[in-house]
C-alpha cells in the first residue's frame, strides 16, 4: 500500500511547510492538522480536506484510519526529512492533514447557528490552552466560542494538537470586539463573568448563558467583568495561588450543565 502513494513535489512541501506561520496560513487559507486522534475527529466533520499525508514507517498508527480517507482526498507519503519540515510532535504519528480554513462568519449569523451555552475567551494568548478549551467545550457540549481579538490564532499548530480535532466541531467567531459583542449577547444570554478574586460559587444558571474567561496570567478586566450579570469564583481550600485556566474553565463548564 505504500509504495502505491505517490510522493509530493517540492514545491507543494515548500508551500505546506510554510503554514507554521500565521502569516501563511491566512494569505493561503490553509493550515495543518496532525495525529491520529486529530484526522480521525476531521474526517468525521464537514471540514474541507486538502491532502492527507502520511510517514511510511508509522503504518501501524495510521493504517486504519487511512480506509476512511474519501477517494477524491488526495493521500500522499513523505520521507522523514520531509516530515520533519511539517510535523510538530517530538514523536510523530504519521498522520497529517493539510485543511481548507472556513470564512468567518458574522456575529448576528454565529448566534444563529444552534446551541446552547456560549463560551468566549478575552486575549488567550497561549496556544495549548485554548486547545484545551476546546476540548473541554466540546466534553460539555458547548458547541460555539468566541474570542477576542489579540488571542492566539485558531489555526495555530499546538492549538489544534491540543485540542485534540474538538475545534472540528465548533463554531468559531474570532478577532472580537468584545466591548461591542458582549451587549448584544446580553440580549439572549446569561454573561458569566469568570474572576478570582470575588464572585458566586459555579451553578446551575436559569437560562442559557456565556461564559466569560481571561487569559491565565491576567484574568478579566474589570471593564468586561463590570459587564457581567454574575461573576464566578471556585472556592477553594489549599494553598495554591491559582487553578490553571483550562482546569478553572472546565469546572465552570460542568456546573452549568450539571443536572441535580
């Protein structure tokens, strides 16, 4: 089977390797998707695939999942020194996808689309946390987020590596005004803000809601906090300065849908 894949040329492994830069990504439209569990969630959503490309030393990993690759998806086998320009795991699976970015969509057709709770991030500037996020609001099932402008790129290598393929199955707004959004959500949802210092204990809200969280170094200013209908605090016993924001965030995400 794998001497049946045809190779790439070197201009196609020029223009994909250059997708680890966000300046790429956006003028191409394109960005890369890696690891097992990552295609596997892609191939089952309505994202468009470019190409899958796979390292012929790891068939073991990535040879039952390459029967589920539709016939008009191009799949192509790279040495290692060509991996090594793509792949950003220490310990590569084998398993690459080179994936069509969607067009933003508009605010007022975001909170068209159906769903429930809403979660929305101000300024998460590192890559391996909103992953997690992601993950953690797909667990939930939150299927939109929104975030700020100045917060990581969606597109991001550790971001989707992180959020192991969840972002394949959200709706994402980015680069948000949050000033000017936030009002507008306010309108049909419940605006939890998330602070340390002061707020409620996570429950159970009376209508949907948005969950508001900050970066993990700064949390949320006070001019978005003053916004909110309720702030959140987890109470806490130990001596820890802090939870991590994924770690905080999933909590608050599972009191709002907790039943009894």
């Amino acid at each position: 089977m794998q001497s049946d894949l045809p190779s790439i040329s070197q201009n196609q492994l020029k223009k994909w390797s250059r997708l680890a830069e966000v300046k790429f990504r956006r003028e191409e439209g394109l960005f890369i998707a890696e690891g097992i569990k990552v295609v596997e969630e892609l191939l089952k959503s309505d994202w468009q695939v470019e190409a899958v490309l796979v390292l012929p030393d790891k068939i073991s990993h990535w040879e039952r999942l390459i029967t589920h690759v539709p016939e008009k998806i191009p799949v192509h086998r790279l040495k290692s020194q060509e991996w090594k320009k793509l792949s950003q795991d220490k310990e590569p699976e084998g398993i690459i996808a080179i994936v069509r970015n969607r067009k933003k969509p508009s605010l007022s057709s975001w909170l068209q689309f159906p769903g429930g709770h809403l979660l929305i991030g101000h300024e998460i500037s590192n890559p391996r946390n909103l992953g997690a996020l992601m993950r953690s609001a797909r667990w939930f099932g939150f299927t939109k987020m929104m975030l700020s402008a100045d917060s990581v790129d969606v597109t991001h290598p550790k971001v989707i590596r992180a959020s192991m393929g969840s972002i394949f199955h959200l709706t994402i707004l980015t680069d948000v005004d949050l000033q000017t959004a936030l009002p507008e959500i306010k309108r049909n949802f419940l605006l939890i803000g998330s602070d340390v210092k002061h707020g409620v204990a996570p429950h159970l809200p009376a209508k949907e809601a948005a969950l508001l969280v900050g970066s993990e170094s700064r949390g949320l200013p006070e001019d978005l906090l003053a916004l909110a209908d309720e702030r959140w605090r987890i109470p806490g016993d130990g001596k820890a300065d802090s939870l991590s924001l994924p770690q905080a965030a999933a909590i608050m995400m599972y009191e709002m849908i907790k039943k009894g």
